[in-house]
C-alpha cells in the first residue's frame, strides 16, 4: 500500500529538516543521498522491519563500535565508466581498491556480531568479497599515486631503460660543464630540461660555437637553451624509452580498469548495502540525539504520546518542555486552546512530525510506553494560507485548504488545523468549523485543532468525540508555561499577551474592561474557572513548601534520633567496658587471694571462689562485645551472607575490606597489604565493591606505544629514498623482509627508512608497528604523511 503525504503537509510540519538531519549525520555519499530520499512505508511490517533495523544500529553504538566504513568513496560513475571498457585514472583505481578493503572489512565485521544483529549481518552479505582484486589493485601503485614498477615486468624494464638514459646524458654533461673551452660560453654553469630535453644555458653570441638544437631562448634573447649536438641521439632514444613507458602505463591502467569493469556489479551492490548500512547508522545516532524510543503501532488505535517533545526544537538544541498528548475510548478530536506564543501550534506539528517519522521507520522523540496507530495519510494547514497569485485572501485560502482536506481524508487519516475558521466572523467561523470538523470525524478522521473559539471549546462538554486540551498561562510572571493540560479549555490571554509584548498599560486596562461587558457567557466562565485555577494553583504552592519543609524536619529529626541512639549505645559499650575491666581486676585480686588459701591448705574454697570470678568476668566481656557490635549496627547493617571472597566494612577502620577466612566468630581480612583478625560483629553491609578493572586491558596498547614513540620523537625525519615494499605478503614473511632491511639500514648508516605495507584491511600494517615497537634498531616510527603515503607507510628513524 503507497503512502502518499501532500507536499504542502510536508512543508507545514518541516519534514524536510528532520531528513537533513538524518543525512547530515551519514558518512558516505550514498548514504546521505538514501537518507534524503527516505520513504514513507506502506506496511506495518515494513516499518517494523525499519524500526528493528534501528535498534541493532542503536545496540551496536552502545558497545562503542562504529560501522569500518573509511575509504568508502562514491565511485559509482567510475564503475560505471570502467564497466563500458573506459580508463580510470590511477586516483580512481586507488580508491577502488580502499572500497574494496572496506567492504570486506565491514562484511567481516558484522558477521562477527551477526548473534547480536542479525538483520546488519544479511545487509553486509550483499557487500562483495573482491580482496584479491583490492590488492592487486593496491600494489599497481606507490603511496603518492604513481603507478608501481611491479605492476609488470615490461614496465620495470622501460623505466630501468628511462634511467639509465637519464644517467649517460647527465654523465656527459657533467663533462661538458667541466670543460673549459665549454664553459664560458654559458651564461650559467647548469644543465637544465627544455620540451623533455637536456639543455645548457648558452650566451646567443656563441650560438655559431656550441653545435646543437636550440629548444628555447630567454624573454631578453641573451640566453639560447641549446640541446648539444652529442647529445641529440641520446635525448631521441630517450624520447623513445619514454614513450615505452607512457604506453605501458597506459596499457596498465586499462588492463586494471577491465578488471574492475568486469566486477562493476558486485562493487556498486555494495555501494547500495553500505548505504543502506549507514543510513541505518545514521538513524540510530539521531534517535540517540533525539532521545527517542519506538512507540507501540502495532494494532493501536488510541494515540498516547509520553513526554512528547518537538524534533526540530530538539535538533536546534532549544529548551523544550515536553508533554503528554493522549486521545483514548471515544475520543477522536483534540481541541488546543490557550494563549498565543503558548505552544499550541509546537504540540499540533508534534504529533504530525512524529506520525510522519514512524511512518518512515524511525523512533520518535517521545518516552517509553507511547502509544501511535500508523496512519494512512496526513493532512495539514499550518500558518498563512494566503495566495496573492490566485486572488485568495488568507481566509479564502484557508477554507480552499479545509475543503480539499475534507474531499481527501479517509479513515485513519491525521488532520491537524491550526487556528480553524480563525480570519472572518467567529459566529459564522465557528459554524464552519463545527461543521468541518463533524465532517472529517464522520470519515473516521483523527483531528488535533487550535482554536480560540469559545463554541469549539464547548464541544467537549456536548459531544464525547471532542476533547478539550490548553497550554498553560502563569499569571504571576504573565507568560506561558508551554505545559499541555488535557481535559481543560483555555483562555486566549490575549490582553496579558499584549501587556507582555509592550502594549501601553492604559490601552490594556481598557480593553479588560470592555471584554469583561462584552464577552459572552462561556469566555466569562473560563475567566472564573482560570481566576480560581490561579488560587487554587497558589494554594497548591504553598502546601508543597509546606511539605518539604516537614520533610526536612523530618529527616533532622530522623538524623537525631539516629545520633542519640549512637550515643546511648557508645555509652553502654563504655560501661559494659568498664565493668569488664573491673572483673579483670577482680580476677586479679582473686588470685593473690588462692596464693594465701593454698598456703592455708583451703584447695577447695579458693577453686570455687576462683570459678564464680571468672565466670562473672566472662560474662561481662560478652556484654562489652554484644555493645560494641549493637554500635556498629547504627552506621550500617551486618551483611546477610558473610563469605570468604566477599568485600565488607570495618566499623572501625571505617573502609571496605576483603574476607579471607572465616572462623567462627573471627575473620581473617585484608585491607590493601594489611591483613588482621577482627569480630565478625565489627563488619558490616558493604558500601562499594571491589575496584573494577579495564576490560579490555590492551585495547589502547598500539595508541600508547605510538604516542610514546611519537613523543620521544624530533618533530620531523629527514627525506629518504631508502624504501622497503612489503604489500601483499603475509605476515609472517613480510617481518623477515622488515628485519633483513633494519640489518642493512644499520650496517649502512641510515638515518631513516619507509616502510610501504598498504591500506588492506590494516592487519600487515597493525603487525609491522608492533614488532618496531620493540625492535632496538628503532628510535622512533611514525604513519606518514598525506604526501608520504598516509597510513598506507610507516616512516622510521634509525638509533644514531
């Protein structure tokens, strides 16, 4: 089933700055234009899908992983160029080869996670597996764009022929400058290039005395750009090499441009998958920004909005209050009244912003628990209708609007009018809007209208389709709350609104008294009911501060009785001390006394006088301990399961300690390097856990290594030449390669050295830098430059 949304609608509700924002927040060319292009979906399956979708998108941006999408680059007219047996330049075929490197690094990505989100998964199959090609295409070419020596043997050989040309003219021209006869004869001791060819500096008054090709003179003539005579042969067969090379390049660049013609296809499928990839990426990073959920649609037919906020404000980062708009049983009509600048017309494209987004399959900015049916068709007239250019007034207009609304909805349509019937009579601009809207909820239209009409805020009172709803209006600071209130009809507040705006007081006091004689029976109903929501709203106030202010007393007091029970028990404790201390003592005097019945021969006396002691001192112990630990008790309660591993508090070390053993009425704890033997009665309920460690504790181990390389670093490395090229091997033999190449650097005295690994899918890359993390020849490694190379090398400074 097609959904079709009228342009107009589109426009009132500002659709097309929610599509901007989902495309803003893409990272390919694709993407963004999908983005744009969002449809809306005729099923409710559909959007289901769309919605779920999202939320794999939403779970994966909670676990901190972001779609591998680097060096994806639209290159769907090159494809389509090398599919028609054109030629692509090299910059064309190097990105190619990182789409291709990219594709296989998000194919591998998400079936790695394919458990977690399934539906990413079977998108990311579609992405072709074309990595032999990406390499070859990869090592076709240098760092900084030209094509590679190894792209063919012949091309190895014209070039060894180009530079070996290169060296016997320049070879024989160092002898001519060396020559004596020769050299005063040039204005400059120099050889330069003039039309691809050698040439010295010669003074046209020895033009008859230096035989050779004058390719180009001076802008004063002085000076003629001769192309000795024994030079001519060589520059031709130089010419020549060079043609050879020019042809196998170009031979090269074809060759490679089949091939990828050859997959075109499969490479711009997955163009459309990863677009597909990053718009859902997208989505789930706006409804983040959004802070927006996916509501129950699902067979709904009551509309229930939790905390409704407005996108666009959202998106402007303005402060919005937000609101519940509900609409259930019979109901099929809101009526928004209020003051003006209240927030009527930001609830009226709310709601239509929202069912335009669902439709589309994306969360709206509304809470958890919100309720929205998917409707068909939605319809608007938002704002100034008027239309000079057909001869229309803005009433006019407006009913024109009204009229092809009411032709067009159908059940299960959405219908929001701002300000109905607003610009004429309100008598007769009433009538029609009555009857409008009668007319669209007899079609089973769902209807959210503003008004300031004091016949359409009776409706809810007569008829249960209407409901009535008002945006708040604070009397003491004489300015809106933009807090929505269902089930109440507002006054318009027009003459506060005016005073607020600057209207001249007098001219205000005025006005209040002509509406008070002249305004009708309802209009001065709703002025009693809001005088007396004013008081009642003041006495609400003031019960609240009363309240926390009895909540404060209450916790004080709370705090107090838990303080003097503190102390009463610390004094207990002391006492139940004291006496043990006393008992001590006693036990003391009691043996001084067995010595005198010993030595009176009265054994049995003094045994009996003994026990009595010492059971009274036991027992007067026990009355300490059960004190002190009842103390401990106030602060925290004992934990229900103490246990060897578990972490508990010391009442009196006053930090958490871990049980090592316990043993009866003791426990073994530690305490950092500290262990003891302390009551069981003296821990209590655990206040924090054990420190939790890093998860991943090696995660940032490569970032650490490099910033410490690249601290230990001078801020720049001298230039060189001295190259190692290691694309395409494995690993293994590509570190065997690297050390050989360390060996001779180090040997010969270089200061620094280029690593060339490649892009791919950074395993070769992530391999070489650890192992010169670690590597003694090496004081410092960097990634190179744009000009260098990029992360497709690593540049590397020997130790000295």
């Amino acid at each position: 089933m097609t959904v079709q949304i009228a342009q107009r609608t589109l426009e009132d509700l500002g659709y097309a700055e929610v599509l901007r924002a989902l495309a803003h927040r893409c990272r390919t060319e694709p993407g963004r234009e999908r983005a744009l292009a969002r449809p809306f979906l005729g099923t409710e399956e559909a959007v289901a899908e769309a919605l779920a979708l999202v939320t794999e998108s939403r779970r994966l941006a909670q676990e901190q992983f972001s779609l591998p999408l680097g060096g994806v680059t639209d290159l769907r007219s090159a494809l389509e160029l090398a599919a028609k047996h054109g030629l692509l330049e090299p910059r064309q075929l190097i990105a190619a080869a990182q789409l291709l490197f990219a594709f296989v690094r998000t194919r591998e990505a998400l079936e790695e996670r394919q458990h977690a989100v399934p539906r990413l998964a079977a998108i990311s199959k579609r992405l072709p597996q074309l990595e032999a090609l990406a390499t070859r295409l990869d090592r076709s070419f240098e760092a900084d764009g030209e094509i590679s020596d190894r792209a063919s043997p012949a091309l190895r050989e014209a070039r060894d022929r180009v530079r070996g040309l290169h060296r016997r003219i320049k070879a024989q021209l160092d002898e001519l400058l060396h020559d004596e006869g020769f050299t005063p004869k040039l204005r400059e001791n120099y050889y330069t290039i003039r039309n691809g060819r050698y040439v010295v500096p010669v003074v046209s008054n020895y033009r008859g005395e230096v035989p050779g090709i004058v390719h180009n003179a001076s802008q004063t003539g002085q000076t003629l750009f001769v192309e000795p005579e024994g030079l001519v042969g060589l520059g031709n067969d130089l010419a020549i090499a060079q043609s050879l090379v020019t042809e196998e390049e170009r031979r090269i660049l074809q060759e490679l441009t089949n091939l990828l013609g050859r997959e075109s296809d499969k490479a711009l499928e997955g163009i459309a998958a990863v677009a597909e990839l990053d718009e859902a990426e997208a989505a789930a990073v706006l409804a983040a920004d959004l802070r927006a959920s996916t509501p129950d649609f699902s067979g709904v037919e009551d509309l229930a909005l939790v905390r409704l906020r407005h996108p666009r404000l959202v998106l402007r980062d303005a402060e919005v209050v937000p609101n519940d708009v509900e609409m259930k049983g019979e109901a099929r009509a809101l009526v928004v009244s209020g003051p003006n600048a209240g927030g009527k017309t930001v609830t009226l494209t709310a709601v239509g912003l929202c069912a335009l987004m669902l439709r589309a399959g994306l969360p709206i900015p509304a809470g958890e628990g919100s309720r929205m049916p998917l409707y068909q068709t939605v319809h608007s007239t938002v704002g100034d209708a008027q239309d000079l250019s057909q001869g229309l007034s803005t009433f006019s207009a407006h009913v024109v609007r009204l009229r092809d609304i009411s032709l067009s909805v159908t059940k299960n349509s959405l219908v929001l009018i701002d300000e109905i019937a607003a610009d004429t009579d309100p008598r007769e601009g009433a009538a029609i809007a009555i009857a409008v809207l009668e007319e669209l909820l007899g079609k089973g239209a769902v209807v959210l209208v503003t008004t300031h009409l004091e016949e359409l805020k009776a409706l809810a009172h007569l008829d249960p389709r209407f409901l009535n709803a008002r945006v708040g209006f604070d009397a003491k600071r004489m300015a809106p709350t933009y807090k929505l209130q269902l089930g109440a009809a507002g006054a318009s507040s027009a003459i506060e609104v005016a005073a607020r705006m600057g209207l001249p007081s007098h001219i205000c006091e005025r006005a209040r008294d002509l509406a008070l004689n002249a305004g009708g029976a309802l209009a001065k109903a709703l002025t009693a009911t809001e005088e007396e929501r004013r008081k009642l709203t003041e006495e609400l106030e003031r019960a609240k501060g009363a309240a926390v202010e009895a909540e404060r007393l209450r916790k004080e007091l709370e705090e107090q009785k838990v303080q003097f029970e503190r102390e009463r028990k610390a004094r207990l404790m002391r006492f139940n001390e004291e006496v043990a201390a006393a008992s001590e003592q006693a036990a003391a005097e009691v043996q001084e006394l067995l010595k005198v019945l010993r030595a009176q021969s009265n054994e049995k006396a003094a045994s009996e006088a003994r026990s009595q002691l010492l059971q009274r001192m036991d027992e007067a112990n026990q009355r300490a301990k059960a004190a002190r630990a009842e103390l401990f008790q106030v602060e925290a309660p004992a934990p229900a399961d103490l246990r060897v591993g578990a972490w508990a508090r010391h009442s009196g070390l006053n930090k958490d300690v871990e049980i090592l053993e316990l043993h009866g009425e003791q426990a073994l704890v530690a305490a950092g390097i500290l262990k003891m033997r302390v009551p069981v009665s003296e821990l209590s309920g655990t206040r924090g856990g054990k420190p939790k460690e890093s998860k991943f504790p090696d995660r940032n181990k490569q970032a650490q290594q490099l910033q410490r390389a690249k601290a230990a670093a001078p801020e720049s490395v001298p230039a060189t030449n001295y190259r190692c090229d290691v694309r395409g091997m494995r690993a293994e033999d590509a570190l065997g390669e690297l050390e050989s190449f360390l060996d001779r650097g180090m040997r010969s005295g270089e200061e620094a050295a280029i690593i060339i690994h490649g892009h791919g899918t950074g395993a070769l890359r992530q391999a070489i830098r650890d192992y010169l993390a670690a590597s003694p020849y090496i004081r410092m490694f960097r990634p190179g430059e744009n000009h260098e190379g990029g992360d497709g090398v690593t540049v590397v400074a020997f130790r000295a």
